[in-house]
C-alpha cells in the first residue's frame, strides 16, 4: 500500500473509528430501549474518560524523568486557570529548559 | 434550508479556529510516532475525535494488541453514549440515514449546540446540524494533514521535547473533568491503581485496571439526583 498507508496500521485505525463511531451512536440505540439511563449506570458512564486518562497520566509521571516530572507540575496550576494551548506551551517550555540546563 | 445550513456553519466558526491548532499538533505527533501522512489524515478523517486519536498514538508504539488500543480509543470517546442519548429528542424528525450521518459528526461543541438550540425551541433541522458538523470536520482534517506533512521535517520528538506534550495535554483533559460529581476520588484512584497495575502486572494492563478501579467507585458511590454534564465547549473530540 505505498509510503502513505501500511496494513497494519490502516487496520487498527479501521478499527478504532468503527469503535467510536459506535459510541457516537450508542446513546440513541440505548434510548430507544430504555427509556433513560439508570443513575447508577449514568454515574458509571460519566467517569469512563476521566478515569482511562488518568491512567495516561499517573504512570506517565511516575516512570518519567526529571524534566517530564517537573514540565508536569509546572502544566497542572496552568491548566486550572488557562485553556490548553497555553497549558501545552509552559510544559513544553520547561521540558526544555530542563533539559537544556540540567540535562 | 440553505439559510439553516449557513447559519450553523456560521455558528461552527469559533469552534473552527479553536480546533485548527489541535488539528496541526495531532498531525505533526502522529508523524513523530512513526505514522505516515496518509494514515494520520485518514485518522482524522473516520476517528474524528481529538484524545481519543492521540491515546491511539501514545499505544501504537508500545508493542500493546490491537484490541487494547480500540478499547482504549472505545472508552475514551464512551461520552458520546451520553451525547447521543441526550440529542436524540431533537432529531425526531430526521429520517434513519439522517440521524446516522448526524451521530458521526458528534463532537464536544456538537453536543452542547445542539442541545442549546433544541431546549431553546429553535428547530434543530439537519441542515443547520451539518452546517455547524462539516465546518469543523473539514478544518480538523485538513489541518491534520497540514501538520502532518510538515511534521515529516521534524525528525526525533524528544529532541524537541514534543514527548512531554501528550502526557499533559492528557493532564489539561483530567483536569477538564474537575467540576464533575466524585471527581477526586475516580481520579485518585484511578491514579493510584494504574500505577500499582503499570509495577506488578504490566502495560498495557494499567490502563483497563485502573480505569476500571475509577468506574466502579463512581458506579458504588451514592448516585445524585439531577446529574447533567453539558461539557464546556472544547475542542472536536476533545
């Protein structure tokens, strides 16, 4: 399949909008079947995204090095008060600097 | 209809120029994760869903199973249950093919327009929805691709410290959830599980141990009453 696409890859991207684009429309074959969610199972629900990217995060941080450790605490007070682009840009300026001064 | 169409393209502008620097980086560190330009705008393309296709990249390297990563890609993007629940009283009057090529452009801002409009008894008529889905679509794949090709030149990610930025975009994204009922205590644990999980069993596993620890401790803790979660607005696919 050329430089632009390999097989594997193509697939595992095929899968993985077939598995979002089921989200996408879960809710309303859902709905058509219940009339709404159970409160517990909508508390359940509601979690899935902050609880799997924790998960990306937590780990991330501990098995990283110094710079990364630092970049992070640096990126989280960003992140309470500005929106993500500046959130990205003073963790990414302090990876740097990190590494550039003590790396 | 047209007017309709217009007026929700009109409507997906602001949400259009907020998406394109997203839709630049996702290229560009698609690319630095070794996919080539092709893939990565066909990622954009038929995930159409921000972190759902940079937990894609920051999985592909790791030597994890294909079923892993589409889980993993399942459950980020598993809010567009709720989504897809909560705007499908609004489309009663769409035909099937309607509603399904609606729920494929469903995003973040998606949603909460389309729910804005339908509670303020605005009709929310298909071609308004698509004139406020496509707008975004076309930046965010064409941006992808832009970011892409000229991420090729870039060479290795962690020369130019790029390998921090997921980690904390992930970061940005928890913290984006703050305001939710219970959030503390799903994300400590969840923290802490997927550490103990990442030490003792092995990747990939943190990620489905500990986010399963965080889901059941929300399913067990009391449910609330009234429980709404009109997102703000952010990125496609945040």
């Amino acid at each position: 399949m050329s430089d632009w696409f390999t097989l594997e890859m193509t697939l595992l991207i095929l899968g993985g909008a077939a598995a979002t684009y089921l989200t996408r429309v879960g809710g309303f074959l859902l709905i058509s079947r219940l009339q709404a969610l159970p409160p517990r199972l909508e508390a359940a629900l509601n979690a899935v995204p902050a609880a799997v990217l924790t998960t990306l995060v937590a780990p991330a941080f501990v098995a990283g090095d110094t710079a990364t450790r630092i970049a992070m605490a640096v990126a989280l007070p960003v992140a309470l008060r500005f929106s993500t682009i500046p959130m990205l840009v003073a963790g990414w300026l302090t990876v740097l600097a990190c590494r550039h001064f003590f790396g | 209809m047209r007017t309709d169409f217009w007026e929700g393209a009109r409507g997906g502008a602001p949400v259009l120029v907020s998406t394109l620097p997203f839709a630049a980086l996702f290229g560009a560190l698609a690319v630095a994760h070794g996919l080539t330009v092709g893939e990565a705008t066909l990622m954009s393309a038929i995930i159409f869903a921000g972190a759902s296709q940079l937990v894609g990249l920051e999985l592909f390297g790791h030597d994890i199973p294909a079923w892993v990563v589409i889980l993993s890609i399942f459950a980020v993007n598993f809010r567009h249950i709720l989504y897809s629940a909560a705007i499908t009283p609004f489309m009663a009057h769409f035909t099937l093919p309607q509603k399904l090529a609606s729920f494929f452009l469903l995003t973040d801002p998606q949603f909460a327009e389309t729910v804005t409009r339908g509670e303020s008894r605005q009709r929310v008529s298909f071609s308004w929805y698509m004139g406020f889905g496509l707008t975004i679509y076309a930046g965010w794949v064409a941006l992808s691709f832009v970011g892409a090709y000229f991420g090729r030149a870039m060479g290795d990610p962690k020369a130019w410290g790029f390998d921090v930025l997921l980690p904390i975009y992930f970061l940005g994204i928890v913290l984006g959830f703050r305001k939710r009922d219970n959030f503390l205590g799903i994300a400590l644990v969840s923290a802490v599980a997927s550490v103990l999980a990442f030490h003792y069993v092995g990747s990939p596993w943190h990620v489905s141990l500990g986010a399963l620890a965080g889901v059941l401790l929300a399913a067990a803790l009391p449910p609330k009453p009234a429980l709404s979660t009109a997102p703000k607005i952010a990125e496609a696919g945040e």
